[in-house]
C-alpha cells in the first residue's frame, strides 16, 4: 500500500520488471505503472511518486532494499548527476539484452509487425572512450555538489565551470574532471583548459546574462589519424589578455598532447549557443581524416560525423551489405548527410543519389566524393518533407535500393507514399529512434515486409541505440 509522508506518496517494495525504451526502469504497483529513474531490473525498492497520471506514475528511487544481480559499479565519479551516461549501472550484456528487447517491443507489440528475423546485435568491443566528439560548454554559473554546498565555505571557482549541462539544466554546467566516453587524452587537455582558464583569470559565458569570454571546448578524435582536434570557442575578444589566452593555451596544448593535430579558435558573437560567427586554424590542418569502409573522410571543425569510431566500420559496412547492390543498381539515399553510408555503397553501384537538408553536410559529401575520386554519386540539398520535394525527387532515375537514415522523428508521409510507389526491390531502414521506425515500417508493410532488424550498439552506457531493417517488396 501506498503510505503517505508529508505531500510525498512512497510506494513500498517495488519490484522492478523492465527497462525501457528512453532509458527509464518500469516497475507494477496494482495495476499502474510506474517510471523510475536511476532503477536496474531486479532492484527492489521504495518509490518517490513525483508524478501522478491517471495510468502510471513517474517516480524516483527512494531507498533500494534488494540491489539487482545485474548492477555493477559505474566507474564515473559525476554518475547520477551527469546526465551523459545512465546505464553505467547496469552490466553491459544486460544492457544489449533489453536493447533488443525493446526493439523487438516495438515491433511485434507496439507496430504490430511480424518480422522476418531479429539477427542478434552488433556490440561495441569498446565500453568506454569510444567517442570521437565531445563538446564541453563554460559557465558562470557552476552546478555546485551536495557536499560543497553542505561545507558552507566559500567557492572560489563557482562562477566558473566546464564540463557537461546536468539533464534539463540549461544554465548551470557541472565539472567534468573525467569523462570514460572520451579518450584520456581528451581528459588531459578538458582540465588543462579549465584550469588554465581559471588561473589567468578568463571569464566564462553566462548563458543568461550575456557577458563572459569562454564558450564551447570541442574534443574530435580521428581513429585512422589517432589525432585530436580541439576547438575553442569564444566571445569576441576584447582585450589583449584575452588574446594571448587563446594563444597560450594552443602552446600549451601542443607541449602536452603531441597528437593534437589541430588547433581551432572559433568566434560565436551571437546569443545563441550553437552558433558559429568565423573560426581561424591556429595550429596544424584544417581537418582530420577517418577512414570507414575504403572511404577516406575529411571532418572539418563543425562538420557532422558518427560519433563511435570503433563501430564505424562494422556499422556502415553492415548497412552497405544488407543492401545488396548489385553492379547496375541505381541507389537512393535519403537524408544522406556528410555521405558516410552514399561513399562506401558507390563501390556497389552504378550510382548514388544523396539528398539531404542541411547545405554544410552536402558540401562535405561532395567534397569527400571528390577526395576519394569517386564520380558516381550525385548529392543534393533538399527539405524531403518540403512542398517541392515529391516533385524534386520524381527527376530521379527510379531506384532498385533505397538506404533511409532519417531523424529521430523519422519519416513525414511524402516519403512513404514516394517509398510505397517507388518500384525498388529493398529499402534499408536505418535509424537511432526505433520507435519512429516501427511506426513507419508499419505504413510500409502495404507494399514491403520487414525481412529483418538488426541492433548495433553504438552508444554503450546509455540507452541509445542504432537500428538497421531490411525491407523487401512483396511481389
Ligand atoms: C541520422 S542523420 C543521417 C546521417 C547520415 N546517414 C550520415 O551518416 O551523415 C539524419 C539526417 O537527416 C537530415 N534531415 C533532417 N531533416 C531533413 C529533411 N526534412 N530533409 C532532408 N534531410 C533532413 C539531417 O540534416 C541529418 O543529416
């Protein structure tokens, strides 16, 4: 029975059954089901409803009575404030487990759809330091811990801060002294920036305030180059100090981190954080290289690239594969973006066509086609879910295979109706919300059947995951 103890109803002895599809642990409680937050299948505990719907509940873990053979310690000191990561705690096969799980879910209970096969998953052999971009903000206004707080002493360093937003916390940063998704290289020069920044007196961006110098530090790692890329991003300078910061802090990084093959300083003047006014190579090239599949990749400074350099290879290789183009196939690839899926699968075919939304992301196709000599892929900027995009896309030599890799909100109608009419023998239905996916791959089961899906892992720690389907026309 729910007690109750001031305003807080707590629900005793909760077992918890299952974890779901955004991460959050699912427990009964007569009937209603509860979401609990940092909760592990196995667990037994007491619940804090924080909020209360008619069918289900949203909680928070109140007391753990009986911990779950499946946790394990999470290495990561900032875990469970830190929003970056939060299946730490949970076993790293049982984490692939209720993936899959999930997946399947959506599939066969949500969408209804009877698949072919579920192939077992690709699984990332690295668990930690597998991401090649990491991008830390400054602040003024730094997440102070329990224990800091508790001290009652004064905080030197509490308006300066950098590392990572805590989860639904815009304007306060917590300080990442080691994050385990990077390398520990990326770590070295994270807190070297921070502390010199500190030291000579640099002020951080105040997100509401509008004032401050420091901004952005960016961390790219290229595998093929074991090469680092760091980007500063700053305010407009406005004094000498300032300046030779930025020029100090490059000298520095280039002692400490001998592969540090890239230097940047880029300028956001703007209010709004993602922007990027200029930037200036201050040290090294002005791009790293990665190589997936044959295909040499250049990564500018704010170019999209997948963000797991160990999966890379298996991932777009796999894709490529289950394409099964044949040597006079003519492939689409819808929301191509930098080319990583359209380069490698122009070995197979007669051509590509990428067509994709965001001009940057096309310009760096192109520019990678040309890099690698490959003629016979055609890239083109287009809103797919724009006004003109039927029309734009009905210009094309009809497909034998189309590759989709869309965003998490998936497909817009216009491309299943041009995907149910298009005469194509498969489409490869890749995506990292399998939840869109199964809705989709419902509307497409008029014309195709869901031949197979396979999971790959390339967001080990969180709940993340890839999703490639295999659809074939029924003839
Ligand atoms: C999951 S990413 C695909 C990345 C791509 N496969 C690659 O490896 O670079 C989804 C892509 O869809 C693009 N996109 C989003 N909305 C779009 C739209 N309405 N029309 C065309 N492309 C869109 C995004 O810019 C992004 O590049």
């Amino acid at each position: 029975m729910p007690s109750k103890r001031k305003k807080d109803i707590i629900i005793r002895d909760l077992s918890i059954e299952a974890i779901g599809f955004e991460g959050v642990a699912v427990g009964r409680h007569e009937e209603i089901v509860c979401f609990v937050k940092g909760a592990v299948p196995g667990d037994v505990i007491d619940a804090k409803v924080k909020r209360k719907k008619k069918k289900y509940y949203e909680c928070r873990v109140e007391q753990i009575h009986e911990f779950s053979a499946d946790r394990v310690e999470p290495p990561c000191s900032h875990f469970g404030v830190c929003g970056g990561c939060t299946w730490q705690q949970l076993d790293y096969d049982k984490q692939l487990f209720w993936k899959r799980r999930n997946i399947e879910d959506l599939f066969r209970r949500i969408a209804k759809i009877e698949v072919g096969e579920y192939l077992p998953y690709l699984f990332s052999e690295y668990k930690y330091g597998y991401r090649n971009k990491m991008e830390f903000s400054f602040s003024a206004n730094r997440w102070l811990t329990d224990e800091e707080i508790a001290k009652d002493d004064e905080i030197s360093d509490k308006y300066f801060a950098l590392g990572l937003h805590l989860p639904g916390r815009f304007d306060k940063i917590l300080n990442i002294e080691n994050c385990y998704l990077q390398q520990n290289a990326a770590n070295i020069i994270l807190n070297e920036v921070r502390t010199q920044g500190y030291a000579v007196g640099m002020s951080a961006y105040h997100v509401t305030k509008h004032h401050g110098f420091l901004r952005h530090l960016t961390i790219r790692y290229s595998l093929a180059q074991d090469a680092f890329m760091v980007i500063l991003t700053t305010a407009e300078i406005t004094n000498d100090s300032e300046m030779k910061f930025v020029n100090d802090i490059c000298r520095r990084l280039i002692e400490i981190i001998p592969n540090m093959k890239s230097f940047v300083h880029a300028l956001n003047i703007s209010h709004n954080a993602v922007m990027i006014d200029s930037y200036k190579i201050l040290h090294g090239d002005e791009y790293l290289v990665e190589s997936v599949c044959g295909v040499d990749f250049r990564i500018s400074p704010f170019s999209f690239f997948q963000t797991n350099s160990y999966m890379l290879n298996p991932f777009i290789g796999k894709i490529v594969e289950s394409a099964a183009i044949r040597p006079d196939d003519i492939v689409w690839d819808l929301y191509c973006g930098t080319g990583s899926i359209s380069l490698p699968a122009s070995k197979s075919a007669k051509s590509v066509f990428g067509l994709e939304l965001s001009e940057s992301s096309i310009a760096d196709a192109k520019a990678n086609a040309e890099f690698n000599g490959i003629e016979n892929c055609v890239f083109s900027v287009i809103d797919l879910h724009g006004k003109n995009a039927t029309e734009s896309i009905s210009q094309l030599p009809s497909p034998d295979v189309i590759i989709v890799d869309p965003p998490r909100a998936g497909i817009a109608q216009n491309i299943i109706d041009i995907l149910l009419n298009s005469d194509c023998r498969r489409i490869v239905y890749v995506s990292c919300n399998p939840a869109t996916q199964a809705r989709d791959c419902a509307l497409l089961t008029e014309k195709y059947k869901v031949t197979s899906i396979l999971p790959v892992d390339m967001f080990p720690q969180t709940y993340h995951i890839e999703s490639i389907a295999i659809l074939d026309r029924i003839q």
